[in-house]
C-alpha cells in the first residue's frame, strides 16, 4: 500500500465485485476505505471457497486495504450514522440502481444538497438517462448486452461468456479513475461533483474503441468488427510440441521473420511491407503463420523469435501463473498471516511507485457487527 492518497478517506457501500475491486485500488494507493456493509453481508462474502461462512476467497482478494462497518440504511438509526460518516469523507462510492439508492436516501440529490463537498460516484448497471436504468445488472448480463458475449461465440455462432468477469472489473477501473479525478477536482477546487460511471455504456465504449472500426465514418465505410482481431487464425499457434501465441507487428517484425525462414517472397512483397496494404491482407498472414508454426518447437520458435525481438510467449494456464519465473522475480504473489482466516496467498498491486512511502497491506476485514469501522491496524491520515 502507498501513500499516495494519504488524508483521502471513501465511504464504499458497494457489493460484489465491480465496485470492491475499484475501491481495492484506491485502498491500494493509500485511501482510508471504509466498507459499509448492510446487517447481512457483503453476498460476495458467502461465495466458495472459503475457510469460514463469511470470509470466501473472492471478497478476500477483492477488499483489502478497507476498514468494515455494519448500518442498517433501511433504519432511522443507520441513516443518521451514514451522515455521520459522510461529515468527515471526502468521496462516497456505490452500485446500486437509481430507485434503490433514493429509496435508501443516498440518491445524488440528498447527499450532494447536504454534503456539498462529497465527490458522488455510482457505478449502476445502466445510465441514468435512459429506459434500462432500473434494470438489475450483472457481469453475465452485461456481457451478453455489450457484444462480448457474441464476439466470444463458438464456431457453431453460439454466443458464449468469456470466462471471466470482464465488465465488473474494466468496470471497476472505471469507476476507480472516476473516483480519483473527482478527489483532483475537490483538492483543486474545494466543490464536490457527481459522477455516474454505469457498467453498460462504459464496456460498450471499451469494446467499441476499436470495434467500431467502419462506422466511425458518416457514411460508413464499412461495418463494425476490428479485422485484425477477428481473424479466425489470430490465435495461439500449434507448433510441433504444444502451441504459441507469436504477433509479428511493425513492418520490420514481418520482414525479418519471413527473412530468418526463407520466404523472400513475402519478406519482399510490397503488401507485407507497406503498414496500410498489410492491415488489408492480415488475415492470410495469419493463415500463413499458423501453417509455418507447425515446422518447429515451442524452444525452436522462441529462440528464434526472441533473437528478432518478436514478441511471443508459451500459453500458459492460471495454474502455470502461481509458478511463472518473471512473476516470482518482482514477488507478484506473498503469504500473508490472515487474523481470522490463517495463512493466505496474497497477489499484489500491480503498481509499482518511486518516492512516495509504502506500507504493508491490510487484509480484508471480517463482517463486522458493529457501526464503528474495524481496524486492523491504526491507519494514518484516516
């Protein structure tokens, strides 16, 4: 953890994940988070594995570096708690729809009306603005909403979820970088804002940045769809012993790899070696590069490919993570001694800061049963 933002405290009354892991960062980075969590939990709390009813392995990784406390929002008494919180926080973070968050009193306009100063960001599933925006949203729903799950069919055309939860967490960087440009607008101004970070627009401007491809013009010249990425042979490559994914991408990456294999042909062909014919035909040198894979080994390639500074890397799976050497030489993952939950692989941030003080990280706090912030340590600034 860093001191980088030292002083800053957030009340984060998000659930699940899309929320938590943004406001992981912001703990990561030094901010006083403090989680509030209605009478039952955080649900993502009761999601397996885990060693106790309250504490799986998910929130675990999800909400370190906060401070826990339990309020009724729903009683008199929880509300004026909530107030009571919100006179010494700078930013103020959830995820609920917007009739929730007014039926609970938390909507933009009371909590801007009587703290003026709060930065308000909300991460709902939908925009506010629009007919969707008192629908429930998940990672699931969203995917199949934004194109991602169509993008990710089989080769029969069925749509399929990636297999992971993709919109929670570019989501949650979203409303983490929200959250940090509201806290730089307070500090240089003095003035609150409200921000509206929902998960739907947000994924859809993410997966459109290159897919809107042909239309981008008026009128289009062409359809949306990224080329280069749709190509059915942009792939990892089978080679004689197991598969490798290889992206020959500047204009001297192709000519020397098709120099370094005897293809002078192609090494000299105006189309491989002009940027714009080049994006034109990348799909039949994908094609061809799957089909000249298959001449050598994995350690064959790679050596190959390495010495013409070609980026290339074996596949690996998320078992081959907990071993992989680059991983292990920058210390990615730690041990750490849980005070409920014993000992626990800890992954971490994956920033690293210069000049700014470090400290060690607090593991994620038990549900507490109180309406006064667990601590596992004295945090500074808070």
């Amino acid at each position: 953890m860093y001191d980088l933002l030292k002083g800053a405290r957030v009340l984060d009354l998000t659930t699940i994940v899309l929320g938590p892991f943004a406001t992981r960062y912001l703990g990561d980075f030094g901010a006083d988070v403090i989680k509030v969590e209605p009478p039952s939990g955080d649900l993502f709390r009761y999601v397996r594995p885990a060693r106790s009813e309250d504490m799986g392995a998910g929130y675990l990784n999800s909400n370190r570096n906060k401070r826990a406390v339990t309020l009724d929002l729903k009683s008199r008494e929880g509300k004026e708690q909530l107030r009571s919180l919100l006179e010494g926080a700078d930013a103020m973070v959830h995820n609920m729809r917007p009739v929730t968050a007014g039926q609970l009193g938390i909507d933009p306009e009371s909590i801007r009306k009587a703290f003026p100063q709060i930065v308000y960001c909300c991460a709902a599933g939908y925009a506010s603005g629009g007919r969707n925006a008192d629908l429930p949203a998940y990672d699931d729903i969203i995917q199949a909403a934004c194109g991602a799950a169509d993008l990710n069919a089989d080769d029969k055309g069925a749509p399929k979820f990636l297999p992971t939860i993709i919109c929670d967490k570019v989501g949650g960087l979203h409303l983490a970088m929200a959250v940090l440009a509201g806290l730089l607008h307070l500090a240089k101004s003095g003035q609150g804002c409200c921000i509206e970070v929902p998960m739907y627009e947000g994924i859809a401007s993410f997966l459109l940045s290159e897919h809107l491809d042909g239309e981008t013009f008026v009128p289009a010249s062409g359809t949306t769809g990224y080329g280069r990425v749709l190509s059915p042979y942009r792939k990892p490559y089978a080679t004689k012993d197991g598969y490798l994914a290889v992206l020959p991408y500047s204009t001297r990456n192709w000519v020397e790899f098709f120099t370094t294999i005897g293809r002078i042909d192609l090494a000299e062909a105006d189309w491989v070696r002009d940027p714009a014919l080049r994006s034109d035909h990348i799909r039949e040198l994908y094609e061809i590069l799957a089909q000249v894979m298959l001449e050598r080994s994995n350690s064959e390639w790679l050596q190959m490919l390495r010495d013409l500074d070609i980026p290339c890397t074996p596949v690996q799976s998320l078992d081959d993570l907990l071993e992989d050497e680059h991983l292990n030489d920058v210390d990615f993952f730690s041990e750490i001694d849980h005070p409920t939950e014993g000992r626990l692989r800890s992954v971490r941030s994956p920033f690293w800061v210069d000049g700014v003080a470090q400290q060690s990280d607090c593991p994620a706090p038990p549900r507490s049963a109180e309406n006064t912030p667990v601590e596992w340590r004295k945090r500074s600034g808070g």
